[in-house]
C-alpha cells in the first residue's frame, strides 16, 4: 500500500475494504475505509513505509492513540480502535466529511462571525486536550477540519506530548543524536524551537498565529525560507491586525496579539481563558445566538448521530486504545 497514490483504491488491509487515500503528513498516511466488523466507513492511519523502522513507526501510532484516547471531546476527531495487519499497527479514526481550514482559507476572506464561530470550537477542543494533560504541538490549518454539519475537529496527534515532556518527545528514545524540532516552521511557538518542556501556552501560540491568519488573510512570520521563518518566530513582531484588516473589532486584534506574545507567560493562562474571551466576543458582535451548526451543543448531537458503530462506541475504544498502548 506504500505506493497507492491519492484518489486512488487499494483492495484490503485486515479487516478494512475498499481504501483509499485521501490524505498523508510527514509521518502517516490516512485512508477512507470500511470496517467489515461494524460495516461502517471510517479513516485509517497508517505509518509511512520506512525500511529497517517498523517498530519505531508503530511505536509513534501508539503514541498518538495514547493521547487521543485521553480526550473525550466533540470538537476532536474520535479514535475508533488501535489494531495490527502482519506486523503493522493501524489507528482506527472517527471519519469526517468536509474540508480543511486551510482549504477554506484559500477561498477568501472570512467574516468576523465565521472567525469568532470558528475559533470558539477550536478553543473549546484545546480546553479539553489540555485538560486531558495533552499538548497537540501541531496546530495549523491543515489539522483543522471542518465537516458538513459546521463542526471543528482536531487531527493529527501524530507529534502530540504529555505535558511536561520534552517538547519532542514522541521521537524515538534510543536516537543517536538530538532529532530536529518536529513540526511546521510556519506555526512553531517560541519554546518549541528552543526545546522548552512542553506547555498547554504553546498551542495557544499556534492558535493565534492560525487565528491571524483566519483574520488578516496572511501567515504572521512568513518569511522566503523555512528558517527566516524560524527567526521571525524568536525575534520579528507580526504587523498589527488592525493594520491589515482594519475593519476587524479591536478586541479580536488584541486577542491575537496576546495569543502571539513571545513570553508563555505574557500569554492567555489557559484555553479556558481564551474561550471565555471569544465567546464574549461573539456574544456582542451580534444580537443573534450562533448559527445551531457551530455551536457545541450542535457538535455534541452530531458526534451521538454517527453512532457507536461508527465510534465503535467512543467509550468502549478508548478503554480497548489504552489497554492496547499500556
């Protein structure tokens, strides 16, 4: 299956029919599937081929099933099961019909309220990782999924840590010498390039830098090369919000702004703190209650309407997930 390209259809993998892949990153690849045991559609992750890396790779599945099993959350995409083919470890996921945020970024500009409705499922899923003792590390526009019901999901815990941990800590133990910073420079925080102990803060500097770029229409430290990039997260200020987007309410540009402080503590204490503050904001910026398709109470009726088949009964997997990585 290594070399089934995007779109395109592989026969079987175990008890999984009718692949076919519909997205990778830098440590997986994800494909549509159905689940012969429940005959329900569902997303399977696998590792990406590497010769002579097979347990390091099913280790690093592992891990991310570890963490998704921790969080319990409608705005987070639900582990299924965690299971092996002939020696390969498959992470068995909640599938999610819809786009990216970051294909929804390349259709034009959002307004306020999109922003605000947008950002208040995002906040509330990092209310819940972090709660749940996890950091994501990777949050960006492509691991933000929005379904056809307008409910936010997170993805892809594939470099997510316990908090506290050194920041890269799902990277193999027994590496020979320090393994780069894991991750995508454009949405690195500050104590990420600098190896600091993982901290909840850090994805609330990812989140603004998404959150700038949902307002303003551009990335705040895009530079011509990956490591101008890089320096622009440690020592460049990013434009005011206001000066790019000038009809946008001062108090969203000020959020962003503290979202993007250099300093974690100069930052929000919390996502619980930040979703306060966006949910204010939402509330003044209109007289009229949320569209029902993006507000958490409408996320949580969706994610009972797919059922426990499709889940394979949330509750039941996170405890077979976690007895599995134990």
């Amino acid at each position: 299956m290594g070399g089934t390209t995007k779109g395109m259809t592989s026969a079987a993998h175990g008890r999984f029919q009718s692949l076919t892949r519909i997205g990778a990153g830098g440590m997986g690849v994800v494909f549509a599937a159905t689940d012969t045991r429940t005959h329900q559609a569902v997303a399977l992750k696998l590792a990406r081929p590497r010769p002579g890396r097979r347990r390091e790779s099913n280790r690093q599945l592992r891990h991310e099933a570890a963490a998704l099993a921790l969080v319990d959350d409608p705005h987070v995409c639900a582990i299924a099961d965690l299971t092996s083919h002939r020696g390969r470890t498959c992470l068995v996921l909640e599938r999610l019909v819809g786009e990216s945020l970051q294909t929804r970024l390349t259709r034009g500009r959002m307004s306020t309220l999109e922003v605000l409705d947008l950002t208040v499922q995002l906040a509330s899923a990092l209310r819940a990782i972090h709660a749940a003792g996890v950091v994501h590390q990777d949050i960006k526009p492509a691991n933000v999924i929005l379904t056809r019901d307008g409910v936010v999901k997170v993805i892809d815990f594939g470099i997510a840590v316990f908090t506290g941990a050194p920041s890269d800590g799902a990277v193999s133990e027994d590496a020979p010498e320090r393994p780069p910073v894991l991750g995508t420079p454009n949405y690195l925080s500050p104590e990420r390039l600098l190896r600091q102990p993982a901290d909840p803060r850090s994805d609330l500097f990812s989140l603004g830098i998404v959150l700038y770029e949902m307002t303003t229409g551009v990335r705040p430290f895009k530079a011509d090369s990956p490591g101008e990039t890089l320096s622009n997260v440690l020592d460049a200020r990013p434009s005011p919000v206001l000066e790019l987007a000038p009809d946008r309410p001062r108090e969203l540009a000020r959020l962003v702004h503290r979202l993007l402080a250099r300093h974690a503590s100069d930052r929000y204490p919390s996502a619980a703190a930040v979703l306060r503050q966006l949910r204010s904001m939402r509330r003044a910026w209109t007289a009229e209650p949320a569209s029902p398709r993006c507000t958490d109470r409408h996320a949580r009726r969706v994610s009972r309407r797919v059922g426990p088949g499709t889940i394979a009964g949330r509750r039941d997997a996170r405890a077979s997930a976690a007895s599995i990585c134990g």
